[in-house]
C-alpha cells in the first residue's frame, strides 16, 4: 500500500506541530530561568566581622627556645674544578 500525498501532508503537519511546541517549552524554560532573581544576600553574609589577631609575645621568652643553639654559619657554593679526564667521553653518543 503506497503512501499518498495526503498521508505525507498530515504528517508534515504534526511534525511542524511538534517543532513548535518543543520551541514554546525551550523558550518557556529560557524565559522563566533568566527571569527568576535570586534573593540578595544578608548582611551579615556581606560584612563578616574581622577576627582579632592577638600575639603572645610570652612564648619568646620561655625556656625552651632559650635551650636551642643556632646553625652552623653555611658557605658560600664554591665552584670545584675536575681534571679533564674526569669529565667523560668526548662523544657520549658513540657505543662502546
């Protein structure tokens, strides 16, 4: 049974029907997303109190830092100077 214009015409019809309302719900969904606002934070969100920072000075003075030594001074690197025949091969791609 071969299938008629008509046939053909009626579902290009609910075909374009559907699009349009696929396209209605996509811009529904866009309107109503974009459109809802969210509510402003609080004020107590915006300005969080500063935390007070206190040092206690005492520690410095207590016994087990006076019980430390210092490090040992460190030199300054020296640059130490090999012999030549030390170094390695003149062509270290060549295989043995």
């Amino acid at each position: 049974m071969a299938i008629t214009f008509l046939q053909k015409k009626k579902i290009q019809r609910y075909l374009i029907l559907v699009f349009i309302v696929v396209l209605l719900i996509i811009a529904l969904i866009l309107w109503l997303g974009f459109r809802k606002k969210e509510a402003p934070p609080s004020p107590e969100e915006v300005f969080k109190p500063k935390r007070e920072v206190k040092i206690n000075f005492e520690i410095l003075e207590s016994s087990f830092l006076k019980e430390l030594e210092p490090f040992e001074e460190i030199k300054p690197f020296e640059e130490t100077k090999l012999p030549e025949e030390e170094i390695g091969r003149e062509n270290p791609f060549l295989p043995y």
